[in-house]
C-alpha cells in the first residue's frame, strides 16, 4: 500500500503497526519522527501559560515548588528529582549531579535505576532563584527530621523530595499531584513529564546551543535532540535569519543614501 506523503507526515507510527500495514522501514523513520515533532509542539506551554502557571504555584507548599522549578529551569525528568540527595548538591556553585534516578519497576513498585543503565552521570547548574528555593527544603526537611524523631525511617539517605519518615517519594506521587494541581486551579492539563519538553523549548527560545540544551536533557546523542524538537530549532533559526536579514537591509539603505551623496557632489 503507498501512502500519500501528507498522511505519512501526520500519522501516528503506533497506530500504523496496531493496524498492521505494510510499511517500508524509511516510511516508518519518516512517521515517527514528524510524530514526535508535532506531539511535542502540542504539549507545551507558552509564555502566558508559564507565568500563569508560576503565580498559582506560589500558593502550593514549597515542595513542589522546588519539584516543578527543577523540571523547567533543568529539565529534570520526574525519577531524576525524586533520587535527589543532598550531598549531591553543590551549594557554592549552584550545581546539581544527577546521578541515579527512581523509576517504577516489577509490579510498580520504586527502583532507584543506577545511571549506567539508562544514560550517563550529568552535572547541572541552577538558576540562582532556584537555588533559593532549593535551600530553604532542605532546611525544612532538616527541621522535618528533628520533629519526626523515632518516626523517621530513612537511615542511608537524605532525600530531597521526602514523606514525613523520610522515605523518598513514590514515583506515582508527583504525576498524581500534577493532575490535581492543574484541574484545581484551572490550567490547561500537559503531562508532568512535558514539562521537560516546556524546558527544551524555552531554552531554544533563548538561543541556548542545542548541544548544551542536549548535556542538559541527558541526551545520549545530540540527534535525539535535533530529532525531538526540529521544528522549533528551525523556528529559532528562522527568526534569528529574520534579525540578520534586518541588519543586512539597514546596511544596505545606509549604502545606497552614501553613493547617492556622493553621486550628487
């Protein structure tokens, strides 16, 4: 069967196997990755919606303030944020090592996943407004502790994102919370996890290096970068052509007007 190229640019990849259609392994490549694109340019947030979504976290408890803030300003994904320590944090620097991460494992239950066996030890460095917020849960966390007494269980680690004995998270908590959080107060409902893609863009949007946006995301290969927000890459590139195209015309009249003066003497 011989698609259309406008179908295999909108198509769904999963959808194309499920309906068990013959298709060609390039075909198959070129439906996965316009699928991507256009999933991720569907599940971000603007600018508005950011800052909207800023203001009525002000109102929630300092957690998860610090747990979005982490998402958006590094583009930590969610296991990432649960397996933070505070040891591995460096307070003079503002920089974060991530290293393991907490992930659902057999039968749902938490798994702390060693780095080498998904990707690679990243180290990350934090705006100083985070870096504020960072400080103030881990002394809330220590005050947490003294009060908790014989009721704190967590003896080997010091988690960041913690319940009220000190074990960390589990990694359902903050997806649960996410959900509430945006029907409650009225926000346009993405997935916690677009949140990182919210990230990337907004860093593109900012002229960031893709290769540093990629060191950021704890992207194995820049190509799953380029692959995964192409389009807006090309939208930045396209704007910024835009701007030197602005240069290059004023530089032109400003030329013109001087060999016209000169014309005339």
């Amino acid at each position: 069967m011989i698609l259309p190229r406008s179908e295999v640019f909108s198509m769904n990849p999963f959808s194309v196997r499920t309906a068990g259609m013959a298709v060609s392994p390039t075909i198959w490549k070129l439906a996965s990755f316009f699928h991507a694109q256009l999933k991720v340019k569907a599940r971000v947030y603007d600018e508005n919606e950011l800052e909207g979504t800023f203001k009525e976290m002000n109102n929630e408890s300092l957690r998860w303030q610090v747990f979005i803030s982490l998402i958006l300003a590094c583009s930590f994904r969610r296991g990432e944020n649960l397996a933070l320590e505070a040891d591995l944090i460096n307070w003079d620097k503002n920089q974060i090592t991530i290293d393991p991460a907490i992930v659902r494992g057999e039968k749902g239950r938490p798994v702390l996943k060693d780095p080498k066996t998904f990707n690679s030890t990243k180290i990350v460095t934090l705006p100083n407004s985070v870096m504020v917020l960072l400080k103030k849960l881990y002394m809330e966390n220590r005050r947490l502790k003294m009060k908790a007494g014989e009721i704190w269980q967590e003896d080997h680690h010091e988690w960041l994102f913690c319940n009220e004995d000190g074990t960390h998270f589990d990694p359902t908590t903050p997806t649960t919370w996410w959900r509430r959080f945006t029907k409650r107060k009225n926000i346009r409902y993405i997935r916690l996890h677009d949140l990182r893609h919210t990230s990337a863009t907004m860093l593109i949007n900012q002229g960031v290096h893709a290769k540093v946006i990629s060191e950021r995301l704890g992207h194995a290969d820049i190509r799953i970068t380029m692959d995964t927000y192409g389009h807006v890459l090309e939208a930045a590139d396209q704007e910024e052509a835009s701007k030197l195209d602005g240069i290059f015309t004023k530089r032109k009249k400003c030329l013109i007007k001087k060999i016209g003066n000169k014309c005339q003497k």
